[in-house]
C-alpha cells in the first residue's frame, strides 16, 4: 500500500520532471562547437578538411595525417553568451509581475587540445580532447517563468585517441574511440503554496561515462586541394541521478535513471587553394539532434513511474564559407561565416533554451613566432535570426499544473578564442604531393 501511495503521488508530481530539460549552448541545442581557434577563424568553414590544423580531428579524424612529425595544438575559448525571456500576454496573471529573466546568460571558458605523432611515413597516432556539450544559464531566482526553469548547467568532457593510415598520395583514413563523461544540474520553482514568492527549488542531477566513435576520410588528388569527411557516432548514457524535491514533497525525492543518446555528427570540408598564400575553405554539418525524442525519468526504487523530458529536437545544419591569406611568411589572416538551421523552433523552445536560426561572423589570424611555435586568435559573434516567440503550458509538451507563460526571447554571443601550436623534434617535410601549403 505504501508503494502504491508513493507511486501515485510521484505520477501526480511528474509534470515537474517534464520541465527539467536540458538547454542549449553554441552548436545548436546543447552543443559545443568551439574545439579549434584556427577553425574559429573561418566560422569553421573547411574543418573537417584541415583548416582547424590538429584539432581538426575533432570533426575528421583523418585530418591527422595532414601533420608531419609530433605536433600538439591547445585551445582556450571564452563564450560570453547574452539571451532575455520578456513575458509577454498570455502569462499567468499570478506569474506575470515578477517579470522577465533578466541576462540569463553566464560567461564559460572552454579549453580544448589535440596532439599527433607520425610514426612511419603512413601511419599516425594522435588524440583530441574537449566539451562536445555543455550550457550554464541562470535567470533571476523570482520571475515568470521560474516553475520552468530556474538555472541549468550541462558539463561534458570526451577523449578521443586516433589513428591514421595513409593509404596512398590521395587518399587518407582513421578512427578512434570516443570516451565521454556528462553531467547535468536543473532547477526550477515548485511552489508550495497559491504564492509565487515561495518557491523553493526542486532538482534533477545526474552523471555518466559513455563510449562511442569517430572515421573519417581525407583526399588530396592534387597540390591545393583537400576534401573531408568525417563522423562522430551518437554516445549511449546510462545516466544515474537524484530528483530532489523540497519542504514537504521531500519525502517524494529518489534516485533516478535516464537513457540519453547524444546526437551523430556528420561534417564535410572543402579547401581549395586559389594562390600560393590564400585559400578557400567549405563547410557543412548535420547533427542528428532528432534522435534524442523524449528522454524517459525513472525512479530506480519504484521502478514503475516514469516521466519524459520532451526535448523533442529537430536536426541540427550548418552552411560555412571561410578563407585565410598568408599576410607575410609569419602572419595568417582568416575571415568567415556561417549560417546554422537550429533544432530550437516555436514547437520546442523553453525557458532554458530560448534558441533559433543563427549567424556566426569569425575573423582570426595567426602569428608564426618560430619553426616550433605558431600563436592563434579568433572572434566570433553569433546573433539569432527567425521567430523568438516562447510558450508553455496547457496543451504544450512543457507544462507545469497548466500555469501559462508566453515571452518574447532575444540572444547572442560574442567569443574570443586563443591557442598556440608546437612542433617538437625538427620539423618534419611534408610527404609529398603536400596537400595544403598553409603557414601554421
């Protein structure tokens, strides 16, 4: 009976957990694109055909064999994202003078790496390392739409050891494993009373360790030019957590368990050299953001009440164009940009992830300090363009005790990325046809 009692009054507090979502950061829905500062220079046009250098790898492994010798490349990338929620007509009356979000962006710095080593003239080893994922959002604790969401924070970190094989002059392959670890925090109000203003926080927290893969492709038919295709399969997480509820509903609070299938990433690059000292680069990704659907909650003691975090994403795409020229025999200038069709429309935004159609507009460059040493800088600002109208509730896949809220949403993002790369040993020649002349 008291199982019974409990699972009754879990079901009647599930529309909670129905608004516990993940939010979204750089890359559409919750990903993380800012893996290279030489790739951000171009809003990453050509990555997965060379223009990231190493840390290209994280797109197409097989970029790897671009770099002769030992090579490492570090990146650090600081994300100043801005976005309001403003309440509009159709907010609940009880909700709606509490008033908007205020700036519910937060400032992250992102570090991200890749080393490769040239073992024989056609085989190299290497890994790339990063946030594929992540968001930190955070309103004002009293307002609106805070039985929604009141902060969310999504980490993530993957490790991704590569080999490369040269199969010929043209043509170059690799693969690797994908080691990944997430975790999530989200909080939102539950009111204990009729009162906004008492309304203490209820959570949903959980971590995992995940495995998945990266391929891919490179071809060089001749002197000047580098197509590449590369893939990174979808991660499985068994995520293990608590949902935490407060005063009263405590006694409600328990372990939990969800499945959660990161999305597939598919990238394509063309680099054409158009003079000795300039280049043209081409970018397309698609992200399969679709496969996450609703995410299923599961009280690991009950075991038979469930709820679903109704994410409900559509496919993620980005067009880039992108090239760079060789200022001087030490100086690198890039320009780019990008357009990204977001998986956040009307039918899926919220409060954590007021997202839609974006512009990415990226200028770099890169300073030859020595034959070992080459200093990286990039800026990107990112502005959204399309419909920003919110709502939630009644008849809405996000909807707490049907209380309304409607909003009008803004956002962008400026980031500022700096790296460096480092040959050790003597630099090593390029295996001859050189695919690419660039001054890395």
């Amino acid at each position: 009976m008291a199982m019974t009692i409990r699972n009754a009054a879990l079901a009647g507090i599930s529309t909670v957990l129905l608004t516990l979502t993940a939010g979204g950061a750089l890359a559409g829905a919750f990903g993380i694109r800012e893996q290279s500062t030489l790739a951000e220079g171009q809003a990453f046009a050509g990555a997965a055909s060379g223009s990231g250098g190493v840390s290209s790898m994280f797109w197409n492994p097989a970029t790897i064999t671009m770099n002769p010798g030992w090579v490492s490349e570090q990146n650090l990338s600081f994300i100043n994202l801005s976005s309001k929620i403003t309440p509009t007509d159709g907010t609940s009356p009880l909700f709606a003078p509490l008033g908007g979000s205020g700036d519910i962006g937060q400032g992250a710095v992102i570090p991200a790496g890749a080393t490769s080593y040239q073992l024989t003239d056609r085989l190299w080893i290497g890994i790339q390392s990063g946030a594929p994922f992540g968001l930190v959002t955070k309103p004002r604790d009293d307002w609106a739409g805070e039985v929604y969401g009141r902060s969310s924070r999504i980490f993530s970190l993957s490790f991704n050891p590569t080999i490369g094989f040269k199969v010929n002059e043209w043509l170059s392959i690799a693969a690797g494993p994908n080691i990944e670890y997430f975790r999530l925090t989200l909080r939102q109000a539950f009111p204990l009373s009729f009162s906004p203003l008492i309304a203490p926080n209820a959570s949903l927290k959980g971590e995992s360790w995940g495995v998945g893969f990266t391929a891919g492709v490179l071809i060089t038919p001749w002197a000047g030019t580098a197509l590449g295709v590369g893939y990174r399969s979808s991660v499985h997480h068994d995520i293990e957590g608590a949902f935490l509820l407060p005063g009263p509903a405590a006694f409600l609070s328990q372990q939990v368990t969800a499945n959660l299938n990161t999305p597939e990433k598919l990238s394509v690059g063309l680099t054409q050299a158009v003079s000795p000292v300039a280049r043209v680069n081409l970018g397309f990704e698609w992200d399969n953001w679709s496969r996450l659907g609703d995410v299923g909650i599961v009280g690991r003691t009950t075991g038979g009440i469930a709820t679903t975090l109704p994410l409900n994403y559509k496919d993620g795409y980005t067009y880039s164009v992108g090239g760079e020229y060789d200022w001087s025999p030490a100086l690198t200038v890039r320009a780019g940009l990008a357009y990204e069709q977001s998986p956040i429309d009307f039918s899926n935004r919220s409060v954590r992830l007021p997202d839609s159609d974006r512009f990415n507009v990226s200028l770099g460059g890169s300073y030859r300090w020595s034959e070992k040493l080459t200093l990286n800088i990039a800026y990107s600002h990112l502005f959204l363009v399309g419909d920003s109208k919110l709502l939630a509730g009644p008849g809405r896949d996000y909807n707490f005790r049907d209380i309304p809220f409607a909003a009008d949403t803004s956002g962008s993002a400026d980031i500022v990325s700096v790296g460096f790369r480092y040959v050790f040993g003597t630099p090593a020649a390029p295996i001859a046809p050189a695919p690419l002349v660039r001054k890395f």
